[in-house]
C-alpha cells in the first residue's frame, strides 16, 4: 500500500485534536465573506476570525456573509506538496 494523505476542505469542521488523530496535515481553507471583509474560513484553530466574532457577526442581520470554494491554483499547490513529497493525495 503506497502512503497517502487526506486533505480535506474547512467544510469538514475538523478539530484540530482529530485532524492530529487521523494524521490529516492540513485543510484546504474555503472563502468566508463577512460584510466584504474576506477571511480564510474557520477551520479547527478558527484563525483569521475567532468562532466569538464570526457568531457574534452573523446574529447581526445587517451582516453579509458568503462564503466560495478556493481557486483551483490554491488546491493544486496544496495537493502537489504532498505528491512532492511521495504521497498519493
């Protein structure tokens, strides 16, 4: 069996305890828009925004918030790093 990784998406809402667990080595970060301000979307150590302020944003009405899938470049470097390195992905 060759080795892998598995690299999910933030939609995955992992934990950074279970990302640890599973060997997963990163996550690929969806786009969060709040009020035209982007962040890299939560993910399980919720950097760029902290889980207080995104909720404390969204029970606003007034807040916009979308959120999209990242470039397919952004996938690509992510993926290829580990291909670099032997892994099938």
């Amino acid at each position: 069996m060759s080795k892998f990784v598995i690299i999910p998406d933030s939609a995955s809402d992992l934990t950074l305890d279970l990302m640890k667990q599973y060997n997963i080595p990163e996550m690929i970060p969806l786009i969060l828009t709040l009020n035209d301000k982007v962040y890299p979307s939560a993910t399980g150590d919720w950097t760029g925004i902290t889980s207080k302020e995104f909720y404390g944003l969204i029970k606003n009405k007034n807040t916009h918030v979308t959120s999209g899938a990242p470039s397919p470049e952004k996938c690509m470097a992510i993926y290829e790093k580990y291909l670099q390195q032997g892994y099938d992905v």
